[in-house]
C-alpha cells in the first residue's frame, strides 16, 4: 500500500513509518515539525539525540535499500497545498499522528490553549475534508486517546468506543442503541480528541469515509526492532515536564538520581502499552479496515492498567531513587479505578510486552546511556490546570 503518515518525525509516527516500510508499504511522512520547534520555545531536548527526518531517512535508506518519503506540510495551516498532495499521490491508507499530544503545554496559557485547538481540529478537519473533496478513498486511521472516556470506570469496564444503551420510548418500549461512550475529557488537548471523534463520526456518516480511531493509552518505551537497527535511527524520548509521559519520566528520574516526581497521592489509574506494541497495533489497525459505510471502528489501544504510585514504587525498588509525593499541578481526581476492555487488538494476536519484562532493560540501555544529556531544571511540571493551583516549583533537590 501507498500509506500517507501524517506527523511521522513523532515519538510514535516515526517507528510506525519505520515499521511499516519495512513490511514493504511506500511510506510518505508529511509532517511540519512543530514538535522540534516546540522543544526549541522551551528549551528541552529528547533525551535521545535525534538527526533530522533527511538524515533519519537517508539512513533507513543505507540500512534496508528502502524509501521513506519526507513532505515538508502544515495538515492544519496548508490546507490547498495538501489537498493538492493527496490528490496528486492519492494514498490507499493514512495514519494521523499530526496533533499537539502534551496535556501539560495544551494548558499552558491561553495562547498554548488556542495554538492546540487550531492545530489539532483544523488538521483533523483539513484532512477529512480534503478526502472527500479528492474523492481519496483511503482508510484513515487516527490516534485518539483513553482520555476521551476520563479515567474512572463507576464500576463497570469501559467498552471499545461505543456504549449500548437502551432508551425508552414514548409508548414504553425499549429502544437498543449504541452511542459514543460519553466524552469527559481532562484537558484542553483531550478536549481536541473528543472534538475530533465527532468529526469522524460525521464524515463516516455523511461521506462514507472509512475511518479507525485508536483509544490509545499512555505509550512507554523507546526502541523498536526497526529504531535499533543504526544509532541514527532512535526514536525520540521526551523527559521534561510538559512533554514526558510518566513512566518514562520515571525512568530517566531514575538513571540521574532525581527523585521520582509523583503528582499528589499517586492514586491515578491510567492505561499503558509499550511502544512497540503501538506500533504492532497499527498495523493491524491497517490490516483490517471498515467498509464503506460503516461505522466508526474503535478500538482501545492499551495493555495494561497502573496506578502511578505502584510505577513509582516499582521503579524506586529496581533503582534504588527516592519517591517525592509533589502538589498536583493538574486537575484530576486524587483516586481513580480503571477497568478496560481491549479485547479487539488481542483477537488480531497482539501479544503484549509487559511492564515487568520490558521496563529493566529500558532503564539500563536508554535512560543510563543518555542521562548524560539531562537538563534536571526541565524535568519538574511547571505547567498548572487552574490559576489557582501554584505551579510546581522549579525545584532540583
Ligand atoms: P509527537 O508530538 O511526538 O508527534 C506528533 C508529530 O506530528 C510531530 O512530529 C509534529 O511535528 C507533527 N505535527 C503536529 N501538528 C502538525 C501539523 N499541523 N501538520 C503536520 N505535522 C504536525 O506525538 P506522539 O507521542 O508521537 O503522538 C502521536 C499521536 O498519538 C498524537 O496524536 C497523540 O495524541 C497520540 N497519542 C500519543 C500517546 C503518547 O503517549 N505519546 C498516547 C496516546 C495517544
Ligand atoms: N504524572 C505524575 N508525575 C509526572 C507526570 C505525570 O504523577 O511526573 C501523572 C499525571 O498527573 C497523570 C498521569 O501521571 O495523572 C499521566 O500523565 P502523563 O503525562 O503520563 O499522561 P497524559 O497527560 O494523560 O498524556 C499522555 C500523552 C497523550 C495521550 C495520553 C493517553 O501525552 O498524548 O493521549 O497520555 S491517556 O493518559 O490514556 O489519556
């Protein structure tokens, strides 16, 4: 297949492109490289020295003879100049990774809140509407979040994407219905995956657009089969503290001594799955498209389930670091169960890497490795949900 990965220079879309080329698919990354330009407005970078997507790509090249295309495109600002890529290419599959992903910096002030509303509705919407207006029948498959269904479960498992219920009808029958699992996003960045759910459903509906949208859960981990080929094709790692996700944070914490940065009592419950996994899933994401006219197909892309306390506690007992228990800078419940139904993916033979048996080897070959290149004044979590929460102090024990 022709597959089109729309912000394929990320922390997830570039081991996918790499995967997926290596399965034979002509890969084309169109990215704009925000995420480079964000780490430059504050001041970090990945903890893993990453080469330019040219270099990456010349690389990748050297290594298997294979291509990976690189197009230089704002999904969310250009919209003629893409549309003019798709019609001219004209794609059979596209993977959407090209949103603004960090909670922290979607709520960072009022111009991070617009830059992500803009950035992740307008590409979304850029691309469903440039699809029917080419006439492109390609599979769109998106990366979406767990965060659409907030985090607590009020007892019972949350369903792949859609919630049946039974509605009453005026003359007393029941009426069976499966509606979209009801939004509860926690941030303005989870707000922007809700509004696009509504999207999908709309164009799925109105146009017959055959999209898949995956519920993904926090992705940890660096390496892939394909990213350990050379030492320029590494995947990035991000550490600091809008962009690092918790348990790689963890990590890193770890590798320097830095005691492990717990917001709050460590309560929250949250869905997890190695990078690897992510990237397995895709592909079968790909491998089994919706027809024409069907619904929305949902699927949640997540392993395993943890509080963020046992993480801590788990990594400090591998590592021997402190636990520090820090105001919450965010606005979440101080507890949460989390139970959720991810039968889909292991039906298509997802077999799972664990926490327990994937999580030493990334602190020793990664966050040991690279520590060298930690800036530890970027690691606290500056960034406050409310203005009446005090920001984390930019504390460095
Ligand atoms: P990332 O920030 O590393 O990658 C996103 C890429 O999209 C970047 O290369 C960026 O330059 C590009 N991009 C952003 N806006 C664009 C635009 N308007 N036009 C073109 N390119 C644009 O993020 P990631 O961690 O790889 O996440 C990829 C997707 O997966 C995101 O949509 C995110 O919401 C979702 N997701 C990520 C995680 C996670 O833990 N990383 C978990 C669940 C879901
Ligand atoms: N947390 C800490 N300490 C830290 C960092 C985070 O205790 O140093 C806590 C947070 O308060 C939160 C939990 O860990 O309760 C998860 O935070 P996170 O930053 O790892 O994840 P989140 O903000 O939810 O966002 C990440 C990705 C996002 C994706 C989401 C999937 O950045 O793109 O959509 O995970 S999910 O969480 O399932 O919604």
């Amino acid at each position: 297949m022709k597959i089109a990965v729309l912000g394929g220079d990320g922390f997830v879309g570039w081991p996918t492109s790499l995967h997926l080329s290596e399965q034979g698919h002509d890969v084309h990354i169109l990215d704009n490289l925000s995420r480079r330009w964000i780490d430059t407005e504050l001041g970090v970078q990945s903890l893993t020295p990453m080469d330019s997507i040219q270099e990456r790509t010349r690389i990748w090249h050297q290594e298997t003879g294979r291509r990976i295309h690189f197009h230089l495109i704002d999904i969310a600002r250009d919209y003629d100049v893409f549309k003019g890529w798709l019609a001219e290419h004209k794609p059979d599959a596209i993977v959407h990774f090209a949103e603004q992903r960090a909670a922290p910096y979607s709520m960072k002030s009022d111009r991070h809140k617009n830059y992500t509303v803009n950035n992740n509705v307008n590409a979304t919407h850029n691309l469903l509407n440039a699809m029917v207006e080419t006439g492109v029948d390609a599979h769109l498959v998106h990366l979406g979040t767990m965060g659409v269904y907030g985090y607590s479960t009020v007892g019972a498992a949350i369903p792949e994407g859609y919630l049946p219920v039974g509605i009453e009808t005026m003359d007393g029958q029941t009426v069976k219905q499966d509606i979209l699992y009801p939004a509860n996003p926690g941030s303005i960045y989870h707000m922007t995956k809700c509004l696009d759910q509504l999207l999908f459903q709309f164009y799925a509906k109105n146009d017959g657009l055959r999209v898949t949208d995956l519920h993904q859960g926090i992705v940890w981990g660096t390496h892939t089969e394909q990213t350990r080929r050379h030492e320029q094709l590494i995947n990035r790692f991000d550490y600091d503290g809008d962009y690092g996700t918790v348990l790689n944070r963890f990590l890193i914490q770890a590798a320097i001594g830095f005691p492990l940065t717990v917001h709050g009592t460590g309560g929250q419950t949250r869905a997890f799955i190695h990078i690897q996994d992510s990237v397995r899933c895709i592909d079968l994401a790909l491998q089994n498209p919706p027809e024409a006219g069907d619904k929305v197909k949902i699927f949640n892309q997540m392993t395993e389930t943890h509080r963020v306390k046992d993480l801590a506690e788990l990594v400090s007992r591998l590592t021997g670091t402190d636990v520090a228990y820090l105001p919450n800078p965010r606005k979440e419940a101080a507890e949460n169960d989390l139970v959720v139904h991810n039968e889909q993916f292991l039906s298509l033979g997802l077999n799972p890497i664990t926490l327990e048996e994937g999580l030493l080897e990334e602190v020793v070959e990664v966050a040991r490795k690279y520590a060298y290149r930690v800036d530890r004044s970027r690691i606290p979590a500056v960034s406050a949900w409310t203005k009446d929460i005090e920001p984390t102090i930019n504390r460095d024990p």
